[in-house]
C-alpha cells in the first residue's frame, strides 16, 4: 500500500477553481496522494497546462470562472494535438452541463458540492490509471478508415454517457456488411476500404443531424449509440443507398441490428442484444432490419440454455445421428450411393431442438467442434457395424466446419478416426461449406490439399449459396459439388434456374467433379435433373434423414434389391 502512495505522490494533478474554499478542499483531499497545483481561473491554468503537460496526470476543472471559464480550457486543450489526450475531471453543480462538457472532451464529474473524500480519490485514481492506459492507444482514437471512434474509445465513452445520463434515451444499433470477405476476395482490398470510408461518412453525416457516437468495432460492424429514431428502415435504406450510389456495379448488401433504450439497461447489454438482431437477419436481403424484442429475449435464454447444456447432451448422448440417403439417379433404377450423417437433440427437457436452432449457435460461439466430433464418431462406429453386419460399407459424409480446419490436430484426429474402425479414407466424405473457402483461404486450402493427399474426398457443400463460387473452384481442391436446393427447387416452373442447374453441370463435368443436387421433392425436379446429368440426389423424394435404426431397415431392401439385380444378371 506504501508503495501505490509512493507512485501516485509523484503524479502531478492541476486543480482549477475560481472559489478559494473549493480549492482549499480539493487540497487537502488529494494532497496527501498527489503532488498539486492550482489556478484561478482558466487563463491561469492553460498557462500551467501548456508549461507541464508532459508532468501533468489530469486536471480537476470548475466550468464557471472569470477570465477564462471551463468550456474555453476544453475547447482548447482538445484543439492542441499535444494537449488533448490530458484527461479533464469537470467539477460542476449543474447537471444540464455535464453532457456538454462530455461532448467538449471531459472525462469525469465531480460533483458540487464535494463528495466524500474516498470517493473523489478513487475516481481521479480511476481516471489516470485509464489515461495511462490508454497512452499506447491515443493515437488511434479514430479508426483510421471510417474515421469514427476505435472500439475501446467508443464502449468508454458511452459508458460514461449511460452513468451520468441514465436518463437519455439512446439506442444501440449494430450495422453490419453482408460478406464483406467475399467483397474483399472478388474485387480487391482497395475496394474494401472505399466501401468501409463511404459508410464512415455517411454515419457521420448522420450524427451532425442527431446526438450520438459510432464506431468501426471490427471489419465489417459498425456501432451507433444515438437518439432514438422513429424509423430505423429510413436510417438503413439512407445507408444503403449511399452504397448503391458508391458502387452501382457491384452488389453491397447492409444489414442493421437495433435495441431500444431501457431503463438501466448498460450499453454493453444493448449493443449485445442489437448485434444479436443484426445475426437474426444475416443473408435476409428482403428484411435486413431485426429489432430486439421480448421474443428475442425469450430466444437469447434459450441459447444461453442451450450452451449450459451442451457438455452434459455429449456425455449423455442427447445428440442423434439421423442420416439422409443420396442416389445414384444414372442408374435405373436409382440406387443407394452413399449418405449424409445429421444431427438431432432431444433435449430431455425441451424436446427436440432443430439443427437449426443450435448449429448457428454454436458455430458462433465457437464450440461446433465437439457436436462435429460426436457425429464423427457415430457415423463412423456406425459405418464399422453395418459393414460387420451386412458386408457393405456405405461412404457417409459429414460436416467440417471452419472452427475444425483450424486445429491442428485435424489431420490426425481424423486418421486415428478411420483407422480405430476399420475404415478406409474413402468411406468418411468430408462436406466443407462453400462460405468456409473464404475464410482464410490459404490455411484451409492447405488442410484441405493434405486431407485429399491421403485419401478422404472433399465435398464441397451450398454450392452457389455465396458471392465466390465460379471465381474459386480452380483452386479449391474438391471430388464433389452439392448445388445448393435453391437451385432445385423452380427447376420444373422456372426456364431461368433450369438453364443455371445445367450450367453448374457443365462446369462440374469440364473439372470432373461429381454433383450431388440437395433438396429434391418431386418426380419431374428429378427427371430433370437426370436429363442433365445430374450424378447424385438426395431430397424427400427418396427419403427424409432417418435414425439409424430406420435407415438400417432401408439398407437391408437395397441390398435384397441388389441381389436380385445380380441374380438376374446372371440369368
């Protein structure tokens, strides 16, 4: 403790105050801590700023003085490049004045008259500590392309906004780029950024209309904290147009997230539950804008159930495997190829709970990788028992998610895997999402090229669902196309989509790739798709995904059938 005094003793605090009695007691409070000037006015202390602002640790500053008052020493100290970084505590009676001076620069209140001593020490100690903190860090203050507020200057400052204006109703909002990597991939960093400094500008513009702060907190988000509007459609459609003005050729799409004030509500919590609405309309382009709600809040504890429950659903084996048929539709009649393990919780609470629900949630949070591992192992145990049973092995795929080509022990995990049961590499197919190739590239395409170097095949799954598809399959190392079911599902109204299935077809069959087309209900989606050359069909028309048990049951007709195909053969 005799230290921490010794160190603060040698900090120098300036301490401004045209009342004597004032500064007499702000003395004798920090006095014993610091080493303290004074001045009488606001003259007298940019005198004493500008001789010691390399000595200076902050400044207590009264607003209303003679000479010189408080809102000149703001607007100078943060007009000079080498003074504005000094943090000012504002001492104030007058609360209307508090945002004002917030606004001008100040960094604290203390408030007239005096607290208790304690108290005045601990935030003026709080207030250096975070000064000096924040010194490797001044400089970027702005974020250097959109020029708004870096995302630690901007969570402190609307802190500070929340805890001395509780009151002031400001909402948080959450913009987001839609595939703003793929935009960066197709057409360029430079590009990247001009898009990046064009949202910039016109959220600035936007805050000289309205009071409010922003921010670029990562690549692709931006964070507003502002007045309440009346119409967040209008503010998004204002900021999409000015892209659509930027960039008529190529397709930049925004997304927004908003959460309404709410009394004590911190702005963490807020810009928390926006960011979770800007998730809840990604890939949306007919309704980008998502406002939280109560039932988001019902939906935001599910998930927060749902990752409590994760470790305990594993060890239980809540989780199953269902596994979907695919078709060799070359053949007449269509013959079971091969499948697609999925997966189901039946929460013994919940009930059943949609992949749907839980994949997004946890591929977000960043525990996909123990579900996938789970389904590793039973596809594979399973492949192993109906081999031992019936004397096939039937090749099932299974998901690689991005989280998983980022470990390192990938390539052994997934070895030890074929070999623990009797497999060989061929028999475990490996669905990568197209998304996941834009993402770090050229680490995941090195994984990728090892995992085909030893034997697994490559499929590479929503073909077509994203921006980079025609632009990155020279170099993608895959065996398998699955087209996305958006492209199946108008193949019999639609001349258009028709045209599009054939042409992903064509590319496929030029690469020698085989394509597996998702999503096939009907007889006349499937005769198309045939006529095509469509190789592979997996889809309701054949089956929906079946537990083990169930789809056992369908293995054993095909291998009947199978049989009696032989048999006549030889005949």
């Amino acid at each position: 403790m005799l230290q921490s005094v010794q160190i603060q003793r040698s900090k120098l605090v300036l301490v401004v105050d045209d009342q004597e009695l004032n500064r007499d007691v702000l003395g004798m409070i920090l006095e014993d801590n610091y080493r303290v000037l004074y001045a009488e006015n606001g003259q007298e202390a940019m005198e004493i700023i500008r001789a010691r602002s390399s000595e200076l640790s902050a400044v207590l500053l009264d607003l209303m003085m003679p000479v010189m008052n408080g809102y000149e020493v703001l607007e100078a100290v943060k007009s000079d490049e080498d003074l504005k970084h000094l943090p000012i505590i504002v001492l104030t009676a007058d609360k209307s004045a508090e945002l004002k001076a917030l606004q001008m620069g100040a960094v604290d209140f203390v408030t007239k008259p005096f607290d208790i001593p304690e108290v005045i020490l601990t935030r003026v100690a709080r207030i250096i500590e975070l000064s000096e903190g924040r010194q490797l860090i001044s400089a970027a203050e702005y974020d250097r392309l959109s020029m708004l507020y870096t995302r630690n200057f901007f969570f402190e400052y609307a802190n500070r906004l929340h805890l001395y204006h509780p009151d002031q109703k400001l909402d948080a909002i959450v913009l987001d780029i839609e595939m703003f990597h793929s935009i960066n991939a197709l057409n360029g960093r430079e590009f990247g950024d001009d898009v990046l400094r064009t949202i910039g500008d016109e959220i600035r513009g936007f805050l000289q209309e309205v009071f409010g702060i922003a921010s670029r907190v990562e690549a692709d988000r931006f964070d507003i904290y502002c007045e309440h509007q009346e119409d967040y459609r209008a503010l998004l459609q204002r900021f999409q147009d000015r892209l659509n003005r930027y960039s008529s050729k190529v397709s930049i799409h925004l997304r927004m997230g908003v959460a309404q004030w709410q009394e004590g509500a911190e702005p963490v919590l807020l810009f928390d539950r926006a960011r979770a609405a800007s998730g809840m309309v990604r890939g949306d382009f007919q309704n980008p804008l998502m406002i939280y709600d109560e039932e988001m809040r019902k939906r935001e504890l599910l998930n927060q159930r749902l990752l409590n429950d994760l470790r305990d659903a594993i060890k239980e084996k809540q989780f199953k495997v269902y596994y979907q048929p695919k078709y060799d539709v070359q053949r007449e009649p269509p013959r079971l190829s091969s499948a697609e393990a999925l997966i189901r919780w039946q929460h013994p609470e919940l009930g059943l709970i949609s992949p749907g629900v839980f994949i997004p949630l946890f591929e977000g949070n960043g525990l996909i990788s123990m579900v996938d591992s789970f389904v590793w192992d039973e596809a594979a145990r399973q492949i192993a028992a109906w081999h031992r049973k019936y004397g096939v092995k039937l090749p099932v795929s299974v998901n690689l998610s991005r989280a998983d080509v980022f470990d390192p022990t990938l390539v052994e995990r997934l070895t030890r895997l074929v070999h623990d049961n009797g497999l060989e590499y061929q028999d475990i197919k490996l669905e990568v999402t197209e998304s996941a190739y834009t993402d770090n590239a050229t680490q995941l395409l090195d994984v990728i090229h090892t995992l085909r170097e030893i034997g697994f095949q490559i499929e590479m799954d929503d073909f077509g669902s994203g921006y980079s598809s025609l632009n990155m399959l020279s170099s993608m190392p895959i065996d398998v196309l699955k087209m996305d079911m958006k492209f199946v599902r108008n193949i019999d109204k639609s001349e258009i989509d028709l045209r599009l299935v054939k042409l992903i077809l064509d590319i496929a069959k030029y690469l020698k790739l085989n394509v597996v087309a998702e999503g096939v209900e009907t007889e006349g989606q499937l005769a198309l798709l045939r006529d095509s050359g469509c190789d592979l069909v997996q889809g309701f028309f054949f089956s929906r995904p079946l537990p083990a048990e169930e789809f056992e049951k369908l293995l054993v007709r095909e291998i009947e059938v199978e049989r009696r195909l032989a048999k006549n053969d030889a005949v």
